[in-house]
C-alpha cells in the first residue's frame, strides 16, 4: 500500500511516494494533469527503457514523448542539456507542461535542471529508479550538470512538484549501482542518525533486505528536515551543506578521473573515509570510529581507497573549484562523533592533503 509524506517548504511544497509499485498513483496524477491539458514529457536513460520498457509504458502510456539519453555521468553536460531543451521545445512544451525525469541521479539533476530552465520554469516529478536517486538526489530541489572544471558547477535550485519511489523498480539495479547508492545511506547515518548507522554494521543491507523500504524512507525524512531548515543552503554554520559529507573529497576524485572511472556512490564512500580520517586528525574520532567507517563501506561492496593513485596536486587542484568554496576556502562537512556532523572552515592544509594520501592519493 501506498505511503506518503510531505516536504514542507510553503508554496513549494511536495509530496513523496513510497511503495513497490506505484503505476496506479502516478497514472492517475498523469491522467489529472491531462485532463487539463497540460502536457507530459518524459526524460529517461537508455538502460532504464531496455530493462523496464513495460513498466514505463504502463506509468506513461505509448503517448507521453520520451527522450532516452546515454547512462552514465558524462551525460550531465552541457551538449546533453541543450538536446534536452531542444526535445521540450520539439514537443512544444508551454509553460503549464510537466516533465518527468525516469532514472537515475543523472537523469534526475538534468531533467530537473531543464525545467528549471525552460520557458523560465516549468513543473517536474521525480520518479527515481536507482537507489542512489531514491533516498538522496530526486528529493530536494538541486538540479544541475557538470563541467570540465568541476562537478554540478552549473544547475539551479528547482523543487519537484512530487516525487514517486517506487522500490520494486530496484529489481533490475545492478549490484554495483545498489552498492554506490549505500553510500549516500551510510553517509545520512554518519551524519545524523548513530542508530540508523548501528543497523548498517550490524546488518549489511542488500536488495532483498525486508528493511530496506524503511530504510529508503528514513533517508528522505532526514534530508527533508534538513532542506526544509535550510532550502538554498544558506546557513553559515552546518544546515544543507551537512549533506556534502565525503562529497569534497568524492567529486574530486570524480573530476580527475573524468567522471567514467567511479561511480558518483563510489567516490562518496571514499570521500566518507576521508572524511572520517580528517575528522580523527582533527580530534573529533578515534582510531576505532575510523575502522567502523571503513568497516560498514567495505561491507557494503563499497571502496574504501583509490583502485589506483591519483596526483594529490590534481585532486586538491579539483577541491579548488568545488562549489563549495566560500571566501576562497573550504568549508569541510566533518564528523564530531558517529551521527554527528558539523562544518568546519580554515582547516590546515597539511591536513586534508594527509587525509587523502591515506586513501591512495600520492
């Protein structure tokens, strides 16, 4: 059955749908929308139309137009965007259109990114279909694509008019996107929930866990109270950047490696580990809460350091032009125990460049 909860953000607000399979309440949505001549549009990924053709005709019918794009990361660019805008406007989309972003974390940033766009601004709904998208990057309202220079350095905040996670489309992910999508789960344990990251050591989660449901709900009600506090991440102090947690040091590892070597989940979880070692150097962890760190990603299928060492004056090159930087620094996500993390600026350089040498980094 059914479940759903709302992410309260005034006009702006949005509902978000659990349950295995959710055709019945998003074709209704989608017929509601029709009935008042709104018309719909779908982006997905060539992947996804391959293994679930039938339930996205069954969600859509054969009618909604659909834009398949490549899979992968190199798809949020700027060549891909602009395809995507000249497919909207193919389809004379108008600006009472709704378009529907079916996939992934790339999918979802780009799709969501053009509507953001588009005629100034057009309507959206999230259907994730990865893990990853689930419990973090289809809820919240950032959009955006890469850049050589840097990862999401161009996008815009842009909420969803609702989001529909329907977990039985997981059945097809394969182990390694299920497992880059257990790093943003571990990292929302690590960051606010020591009894969610307890459950993760005690008890890996994998497709097939009865928990993982509840689980993929926890996750959206920690980042909802989150973006409800702090939408367009303006707090000077913790607030939405707490989510950034690893992802300093992941979208490094990202850029130098030009986003085809790791995927983003795989970056992130070395990212969590580094993360973890700067917060030991920093005397906020012990030896013994970095091993747990290290021993819930492994366990995960997850790496924990670099397959292969990457240029430490490229990575920290790449830190340079995160989006992240204030003032011409840094703002690190750090951890001051196991379920609680701050932000942290000014941290000694010397620092993070031993962080991440401990990682693979020479």
């Amino acid at each position: 059955m059914a479940e759903t909860f709302t992410v309260n953000l005034g006009e702006r607000s949005y509902p978000i749908w659990f349950g295995e399979n959710l055709r019945a309440e998003l074709s209704h949505a989608l017929a509601g929308l029709r009935s008042s001549g709104r018309n719909v549009a779908v982006i997905t990924d060539r992947n996804l139309e391959q293994k679930q053709g039938a339930a996205l005709r069954a969600m859509f019918g054969d009618a909604a137009p659909t834009l398949a794009l490549a899979a992968g990361e190199e798809t949020k660019s700027l060549a891909e965007f602009g395809r995507v805008l000249d497919f909207l406007a193919a389809q004379r989309m108008d600006r009472t259109s709704v378009l529907c972003a079916v996939g992934g974390g790339v999918i979802g940033d780009l799709a969501g990114f053009a509507a953001a766009a588009y005629l100034r601004g057009i309507d959206f709904i999230q259907v994730p279909t990865t893990l990853l998208a689930m419990v973090d990057s289809s809820v919240g309202g950032k959009t955006g694509i890469n850049l050589s220079a840097g990862k999401n350095l161009v996008g815009a905040f842009h909420q969803p008019k609702a989001v529909y996670i329907a977990t039985g489309l997981l059945g097809t992910l394969p182990p390694r996107e299920f497992a880059a999508g257990m790093a943003e789960v571990i990292k929302y344990g690590l960051l606010d929930d020591a009894a969610l990251f307890a459950q993760l050591e005690k008890s890996p989660l994998t497709p097939a866990s009865r928990e993982l449901s509840a689980v993929i709900r926890r996750c959206c009600e920690l980042k909802a109270r989150i973006v409800e506090a702090d939408e367009r991440e303006l707090a000077a102090e913790g607030g939405r950047a707490l989510l950034n947690l690893g992802h300093t040091f992941g979208h490094a590892i990202e850029q130098v490696t030009g986003y085809g070597v790791y995927l983003h989940g795989e970056a992130v979880a070395i990212g969590l580990c580094a993360a973890g070692r700067l917060s030991q150097k920093l005397g906020y962890l012990g030896a013994d809460d970095v091993a747990r760190i290290e021993a819930v990603v492994a366990a995960h299928a997850l790496p924990t350091r670099l397959r292969t060492s990457l240029k430490l004056p490229e990575l920290l090159a790449a830190m340079a032009r995160d989006k992240k930087v204030r003032a011409g620094g840094l703002r690190f996500v750090i951890l001051k125990s196991l379920g609680g993390a701050a932000t942290q600026s000014g941290i000694e350089p010397a620092l993070v460049e031993a962080s991440f040498r401990e990682v693979g980094a020479s």
